[in-house]
C-alpha cells in the first residue's frame, strides 16, 4: 500500500473524489428509486409518494469560522441549508436528525445556543427534530444534519430533465451571501490587526443576514403549485450559479447561454463588490450560499412565471456541443469555468 502512487484529494476534486467511492455501489434494493447524484434521494414510500433523503455537514474552519457566527445563527443555517436540498426536488421537508461532534472549548451553553437556533429552524419550517448522534472531537465543532422530507412520485423534479431551448429560471437575487462573507472577514482581519477598533457592519444588514442566517425557498415550491409550472430540471444554489447550471447541463446532456444583465443582483451587492474590486457577475457566478432554487421550464410556461417577483428568467438551454456561456453586456460570449465547487482545492 505504501509503495502504491496516492491520489490528492485536491487533484481529483469533491465530485471526481465522490464518484470514485461511490461507483461500486449499486442499488440492490427495489425501494431505493434514486441514490447519488441529485440533491436529496429517493425511496419507495407508497404507490403515489416518494420519501425524499438529504445530508449535509458544516464544518468548523471550513464552512463557518465562530470568531463571527452566532452559534444560534449556526444551528438555524444547519437546518436551513438540508431542507434547500429538499425544495430543490421539489418536495416538502417533514423532519430532520442532528449530529454533532464539538470539543471540550464548548460548554453545555455554547451547545444549548445552537439548538435554539436548530429549533427555530424547525418551527420557520415546521418539521420535527426525530434524532441524531452526539460525541466529541479533537478541535472544533461539526455539525451534520440528515433531512428527510416527502413528495407525490410525479412531482419530484430532478437535475437531469433540462431539454434544448427550455427557460433558465432562478429564484430572488445572487452574490450576497458571499458578499455578507466578505465583510465579516474584512472585520475580522481589522479586529486581529487592533483589537480595540469596532466592527464596522452599518448598511451591510442584508448581505450578512444572506451568509449567517439564509433562508431555504419553501414557498417556491407553493408558488410553482400554484402557478401550475413544473420544472424540468431543478437544483439549489449552494455553491455558485456557475457550478449549478454546470450540474444541471451534465446531467441533463444541454449547453446554456445565460445573460449578464438578466442576473438578478441586489443593489447592495453590486455597490460592495465594486468598493472590494469584485466583479459582481463573479459574485453570482462563483460565490455560493444563496440556497436559491435554479430551475428549467418549457417555453409555454413562461407567461405564468412573467412578471413574477420571485423568479428571473436568466437565459436558455442548448445543444450539448454549444456549451456554457455567459454573454455580457457588449453581447460577447464568455465561456463559463465552474469554480467554487471543489472543496479541496486550495485549502
Ligand atoms: P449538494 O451540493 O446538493 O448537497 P453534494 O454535492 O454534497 O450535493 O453531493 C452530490 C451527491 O453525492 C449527493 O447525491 C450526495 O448524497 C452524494 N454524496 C456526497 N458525498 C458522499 C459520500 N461521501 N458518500 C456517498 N454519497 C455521497
Ligand atoms: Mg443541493
């Protein structure tokens, strides 16, 4: 073993390093309807419903840094972040589990300010806390939650029915969560330079509110109900519109064209990108935690969805070989690069 050739996990990437642990696993069970590959999987419930499974961890260090996370605001993104992966197939989530790992720093308080927010989460949302595991780490804290949720068979909605000329949709607005991130790593490095200096966090309410406490889109879910629109292909946007519709078009075997100036982009985003030299654009496509819903519909649904507040049609589905584009402003086309995915790169 020792004398074989070891294969960074940075070289092979979290999605080449999942699908290699994962190809041997086949589905022996007639219940498992979906396992790996789309944001929550399936399993047989009855003859018309679907039990919907999905698992996430956050990870101190890695996905939050507790020098600026309110471990209440911690708890509710925990819960927030899984019931996502559950509205991006469509289904309604109905309960979660809890694990945790922490070390002998956090006392019991510390622990108890993180359920408050876990429970919050379960009221806002209304599903119920059935279980979880507890047990200690070395340094730091994760935080793993499994959420499970259900949906009639022919509503789910999965990554791979995007077809040639159907509608790129995306829900609210892009970047802002990565631009709330920016500000409080910015204070952060202020505080470690001088202590004694406040941080300056005036007017950047909703871009921090994006990254410490964001909402999942439940009532996307109601809406398209409602408006009678299913989507041919939908998943949610944790880690960058760019690396999304990467999935969605692989999966789906299409190319996209999406439009510059139709990426919905809050005021606030834009203005703090420019003061920290960040295209905006690149916020949207590469910056991640938004937990907005990116959908396809067919083009006869587009009357039903014009005009409505919560959804941006950003552009449309190609052939395959046309690939994935951004056209700007000026009309150029910019071939898109998926980054923000790859947990291991450069870390
Ligand atoms: P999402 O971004 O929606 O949370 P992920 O990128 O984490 O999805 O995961 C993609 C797919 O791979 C999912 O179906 C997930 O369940 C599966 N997966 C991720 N990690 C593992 C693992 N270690 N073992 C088995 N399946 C995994
Ligand atoms: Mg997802």
């Amino acid at each position: 073993m020792s004398e074989e050739k070891k294969t960074s996990l940075e070289s092979i990437g979290e999605f080449g390093l999942i699908e290699e642990l994962t190809k041997d696993f086949k589905s022996k069970r007639e219940s498992t309807i979906y396992g790996v590959g789309d944001d929550a999987a399936l399993i047989a419930k009855d003859d018309e419903n679907v039990t919907l499974i999905s698992t996430d961890a956050l990870v101190e260090g890695i996905h939050f840094n507790l020098m600026y996370t309110p471990l209440m605001h911690l708890g509710y993104k925990a819960v927030v972040v899984n019931l996502s992966d559950i509205y991006a197939m469509n289904g309604a989530a109905e309960q979660i589990t809890v694990s945790i790992a922490a070390s002998s720093r956090f006392p019991k308080e510390a622990l108890e300010e993180l359920y408050k927010g876990i429970h919050k989460a379960c009221e806002i949302y209304n599903v119920d806390l059935i279980g979880g595991d507890t047990t200690s780490s070395v340094s730091g804290l994760m935080i793993s939650v499994t959420a499970i949720g259900t949906a009639k068979k022919e509503d789910v909605v999965y990554r791979n029915g995007a077809k040639e000329n159907e509608l790129i949709v995306v829900t609210g607005d892009l970047g802002a969560a990565y631009m709330g991130l920016q500000i409080l790593e910015r204070e952060k490095s202020v505080y470690k330079a001088n202590p004694d200096i406040q941080p300056d966090l005036d007017g950047y309410d909703y871009l921090l509110e994006r990254q410490l406490k964001p909402e999942a889109r439940k009532d996307i879910v109601r809406f398209l109900k409602e408006l009678d629109v299913k989507p041919t292909a939908m998943i949610d946007v944790s880690d960058g519109l760019a690396s999304e519709l990467f999935h969605i078009c692989n999966q789906s075997n299409v190319g996209a064209n999406i439009y510059d100036e139709k990426l919905p982009i809050d005021t606030k985003v834009s203005t703090t990108a420019i003061d920290f030299d960040i295209s905006p654009t690149t916020c949207v496509l590469n910056g991640g935690e938004d937990y907005e819903l990116l959908f396809s519909i067919k083009q006869e649904d587009f009357d039903k969805i014009k005009g409505n507040p919560h959804m941006t049609v950003i552009g449309h589905f190609t052939s395959k070989d046309s690939g994935l584009y951004l056209i700007d402003k000026q009309g150029a086309a910019i071939q898109l690069k998926a980054q923000g995915w790859n947990h291991f790169k450069g870390e």
